[in-house]
C-alpha cells in the first residue's frame, strides 16, 4: 500500500528544511576552511618565524656578513690607505660608513617586516610575498631590501677602507640589476599584472623617490 501523496505545502517545507541543512554544513565547512589558511603575518607564526630565519641567513645574512668575513679574511683590509688620510677625512667617512650601515639595516629590516605583515610572504624567491607591496619603503624605490645590503656592503667598504670589498659591492650590485631587469621584475609582472605595471611607472627601480607614490 503506498503513502499518500503529500501535499504541495508540506513538500515545499521538506524542500526548504532540506536546503537550509546543506547550506549550514557548507557553511560550516567554509568557516573550517578559513580558519585553516594561514593569513599573512598572524597564523602558524611558529613555521613563518622559521621560513623567515631561514631566508635571512640564507640571503642577508650571506651576503653582508659571510661573504665580507671570508674576503678580508684573505686580502687586506686597509687597502684603500684610510689610515693614512687626514683625521678629519678620517672622521667624515666614518660617520658617513656609520650612516650607511644603520639605514641599511633598518631598511633589510622594515623589508623583512612588510613582506610578513602585508605580502604574506618572505624575501626569498622560492616563498615570495603572495600580495603586492607597495607600503613604507617601497612607496620610494622598487627594491628597498636590496638598496638597503647596498648600503651595508658600501658603509662596510668605508668602515674598513678596503678595496676588495668595494669590488665586491659593485659586482653584487651589477649581478643585482641585471637579475633584477631580466628576471625578478617579469616575474612581478606575471603575478601582479596591471598593478605592479602601474608601480613601476611611478616608483624608480634604484634611486629613491623625493615623495612618496600613493598609487
């Protein structure tokens, strides 16, 4: 004996119970979903605070401190005869070495930052920034992270007065617009498109902006 047939409105509020049920459980599943990702600069702080350490030694930390250490540690340091100068000559390119140095550091640092905090990302080239930033530094010259071991490399040359680390310093920084021009910035180009193409237009690649660009 088979059920009788129900009736239109019973149907429709079966159909209604039915749906509203499956959209809590995606709901549910969607809620679960978000709050597995890992948002730039706040969660899995732990694994971020490793994937960071790593990129620093293995970039900054290489070039501006190893690389320099093993160099004088086979040529002489005070070939460029500073000693030798007047005192105050001395004094100037001592401060001007100090000044150098501690922009640049600010600057790796503020980098390292805004690529954790804005760009969800490090700056190493196999976990780059997933969001473009255009932020602090960045709203002056297109490659502050560079610019700033730039200026540690050269505020390390007049500190020292050497030779081979003035080498050094132009080579790193030709190898570095070379990549940067051939490699780096089509790669931007590819994952942000039309607005790292208007970044580019408006921000220098290496000498800094006077105003900041509010793109």
């Amino acid at each position: 004996m088979s059920a009788p047939p129900q009736s239109p409105t019973v149907a429709t509020q079966t159909l209604v119970r039915i749906t509203s049920s499956r959209a809590r459980q995606r709901s549910v599943f969607a809620d679960s979903d978000r709050d597995s990702e890992v948002k730039p600069g706040l969660s899995n702080r732990p694994l971020s605070g490793w994937k960071h350490l790593w990129a620093i030694l293995a970039l900054p930390f290489t070039v501006t401190v190893v690389i320099p250490t093993f160099i004088l540690h086979f040529l002489p340091i005070d070939s460029l005869a500073l000693g030798q100068w007047s005192e105050s000559a001395v004094m100037f390119f001592s401060a001007v070495a100090a000044l150098f140095l501690i922009v640049g550091l600010v600057l790796v640092v503020t980098t390292i930052e805004l690529f954790a905090g804005v760009g969800g990302g490090t700056l190493a080239p196999w976990d780059p920034p997933r969001y473009l930033v255009v932020e602090g530094p960045y709203q002056y010259v297109r490659n502050p992270m560079i610019s700033g071991v730039l200026l540690i490399l050269l505020g390390q040359t007049l500190a020292l007065a050497s030779l081979p680390l003035l080498v050094y310093f132009i080579v790193f920084w030709a190898v570095q617009d070379f990549y940067y021009k051939r490699s780096e910035e089509a790669g931007l180009l590819k994952r942000f498109g039309p607005s790292y193409a208007e970044y580019m237009k408006h921000v220098p690649r290496w000498v800094p902006r006077t105003t900041p660009w509010r793109g």
